[in-house]
C-alpha cells in the first residue's frame, strides 16, 4: 500500500533506515531458542484501564467473539471494530491485530477519528479472554513456530511457558476466527492484512512463508528472529509468493530495543539485528508481484515500537496521518 504525501513526510521524521549488510554473515552463532527480546515487562501482567471498546466510538461500532482452542487450554476475545462510515464499493480493508488486548489500548477516539476522515479499515483485535494486556502463556504457544515432528519448545526459565503453536494457530484463524470476525460485513477480501510485535511478529513472518494465501499484506514489528535456530530465516530462503496475487510486508524494530530488554541472548547489537531484518526484507523482495521493506523505528526501545509500529500500520493502511501522540 502507498502512503500520502503528507504521511510520507511524518514518517521520514520518524524513521531512518538501516545501512544492508547479508543477512546470513550476521546470524549470531548460537541456535537455541531464547526469548530476551520478547521477555515481559512490568506491563505483561498489568490489568487494563476501560479503553475505546468500553467507552465507545462516535465513528467505530464494536462486536466482541468469544472462542476456546481446540484443545480447550487458550480463551480468545476477538473484537471486532467496524466503521460508521460506508464501506468503498470493493468493501472494507481488514486487519488482524495480534495481541489484540495491547493493540485495543494503544488506540483512542482521536486515532479512529483520523483512520475515519480516510479510509477506515475494519479492526479485528485477536486478543485473549483475560483483563491483562497480555496473556503470556497463551501468546508464547500461539505465535511461535516448531519445525515438522518437533516436541514442543519449553522455556528452561519458565517451564509453564511452551512454545510452537504457531500452525495450529494459523489453521484456527484461517478456518474460524477469519469467518466469525468477517460476517456480514462487506469485506476486500483481496487486501486482508496483519500486524505483529516480537513473537507476535514472529507470527506474521512465519505465516507469510509458510501460509502466504492467509494475508495480502503483512506488518511485523521486533520479530524475535532468532527463535528456535533461526527458523523463520530459513523458511524465508523458501518463500514463494503466489502468482496470482500482489501483495507488501513492512518489517519494523526500534534502534535502541536491547537497552531496555537486556543483552540479545544469541549475540548481537540493534544495528546488527536491524541489519538482519534489513536484508530479510530486501530477500522477501525479490518475488515477484511481493514488495518488501524496512523501517528503523528511530530512537525507540522494544515495548514503544509496539505502539509506533501499530500507529505506522494503521497509517499505512487506511492513508490517514496517525501520529505517535495520535
């Protein structure tokens, strides 16, 4: 999707992009799987004020959808925003919000409003059944991947918090959460989108090369690469875009993540990381009718890209101006 020219203006005051390097020379060595970048903060556990969806919306109406995993251990709270304003004739833009209880949050009227006086998309917030921001044992299954045969991934730190879910995740949203949320709405189901932050951007890299048809245009923000040895980079050396449809990613990470988050666990500085994602990017790029990019989310630590990232997203995909007090 391409931006207005004022938008392009706020963005290049607020971003700056990294210099490429090759992105395999700068893999750190180490190949377990260690999360230090998406370790929670004091806010993981921190119990929600009344946000948009309880105060209401003069230009969003809001439906909330209740569902249990198939195997009965995560509780999910899908809500769903929908514009006042009439759809375009090729129907409304979805978009997938992971961790759906942070992202509601990060939103208020004057955000709507701006998506609004544009093109507003429709809101699908995939958040879990709980107060809390996030639901941490829920996320960590939900948004990372193992390999085929692969035991589930135990965090040795926190034996509770297990890891590779990622798929049956996928099958869930493709197979109900996607027609749940979608009934009875006028949907563009050519421009279906979806963003995530650290494992849940893990998330959306994972799905865009192993389940491409899922989504048209895909948003990751600080994906936590390094996961399970570096598997989402090498299904990124496997992506293939399918032929019959167009589609854009936009890779995100702020440039000063490690020094609120504690040392990369695999080795690494921002620049190299960001480095990384950089030349991830510049791969993905290279199918054809698939256009990739990078952003450095300038001066930002790993909890604030989540809120910017979330902001340039929105921006990008509805063509309003939401800035980051927005």
């Amino acid at each position: 999707m391409t931006l207005p020219p004022d938008l392009d203006d706020t963005r290049r005051r607020l971003l700056k992009g990294a210099g490429a390097m090759a992105l395999l020379s700068l893999l750190p060595g180490a190949l377990l799987a260690r999360s230090a970048d998406a370790r929670p903060g004091s806010d993981f556990n921190e119990s929600l004020p009344p946000g948009i969806v309880e105060t209401g919306s003069s230009v969003y109406d809001f439906r909330v959808h209740r569902l249990t995993s198939p195997d009965g251990e995560r509780h999910y709270r899908i809500t769903v925003a929908i514009p006042k304003k009439a759809p375009p004739e090729a129907g409304y833009t979805p978009i997938y919000l992971l961790d759906g209880n942070a992202a509601l949050a990060a939103l208020d009227e004057q955000s709507l409003k701006a998506m609004n006086a544009a093109t507003p998309p429709v809101l699908i917030a995939l958040g879990y059944d709980t107060d809390h921001r996030f639901d941490v044992e829920a996320r960590q299954w939900d948004y990372t991947p193992r390999r085929p045969n692969q035991d589930p991934i135990i965090d040795d730190r926190h034996p509770e918090r297990r890891g590779g879910g990622a798929d049956d995740f996928i099958k869930l949203i493709n197979d109900t959460i996607m027609a749940e949320a979608e009934r009875d709405l006028l949907i563009n189901t050519s421009e279906r989108a979806i963003w995530g932050h650290s494992f849940g951007g893990l998330f959306v890299l994972h799905t865009l090369f192993t389940h491409p048809s899922s989504f048209d245009h895909w948003y990751a923000a600080s994906p936590t690469l390094h996961w399970n040895g570096y598997q989402v980079v090498a299904e990124a050396g496997r992506f293939q875009w399918p032929s019959d449809q167009r589609g854009s990613a936009l890779l995100m990470r702020g440039d000063a993540e490690l020094q609120r988050r504690g040392p990369y666990s695999n080795g690494g500085s921002d620049k190299e990381i960001n480095d990384q994602l950089e030349g991830l990017a510049k791969q993905i790029n290279r199918a054809k009718g698939f256009e990739a990019r990078f952003e450095v989310l300038e001066g930002l630590g790993h909890g604030a890209a989540l809120v910017r990232s979330l902001k340039l997203t929105l921006s990008d995909i509805s063509g309003a101006t939401l800035t980051p007090s927005a």
